[in-house]
C-alpha cells in the first residue's frame, strides 16, 4: 500500500473555514478513484490530506494536474482563500507498524 499526502499552510484564522469544509468530506468518491483509505488532520496552522492505495501517485497526479471534475474544481476553489503559498505533497521516509498478534 503507498501513501502520500498533500500539506497546505492555513491562513491565519482560517481553521474554523477549513474544519467546515473538512466535514463534507471530499469531492469525489474514493473508490472509484481506487483508493483504500483517506485521512485529513487539521491543526491551527496547517491541513493534512493523506490517500493510500495501490495506484496513489497516479491518483494524486490526476487530481492536481488535471482538477477538471466539476465537483473537485469547486471544492479547490473553496481552499483557495484560507491556503497561504502553495501545498506541498510528502512521502512517507519511514514507517513502522506492529506485528499482528
């Protein structure tokens, strides 16, 4: 399974804005886009989206170089006030998981 995630710094004051449109969840179903699992974390300062599955590169490379889907265009034009510069896309360096029992 790979992982990836898109970190975006917050403007200030603007988590109250982004924790109500974290609530809706995203803008496309995550299945037929072929994903296994999808978290956002928010803090005061910044928002974390991290996908997995099989295929995520593709899948996160299609959503941000091509973000035709009328549903995702809307919801980006949505972030785009409360984002300050530009979000970055991380990969995980390390990880570690416990030995199922």
């Amino acid at each position: 399974m790979r992982r990836v995630a898109i970190v975006a710094r917050l403007k200030s004051n603007a988590e109250e804005q982004a924790a109500e449109l974290l609530e809706n969840g995203p803008p496309f179903d995550l299945q037929e886009k072929g994903l296994q699992r999808h978290v956002a974390y928010l803090s005061a300062g910044e928002v974390v989206f991290v996908f997995e599955g099989p295929e995520v590169d593709v899948v996160i490379d299609d959503m941000v170089g091509y973000p035709f889907e009328p549903e995702l265009r809307a919801a980006l034009d949505r972030w785009r006030p409360l984002i300050e510069g530009y979000p970055r896309i991380a990969r995980p360096v390390y990880e570690w998981e416990r030995d199922a029992m």
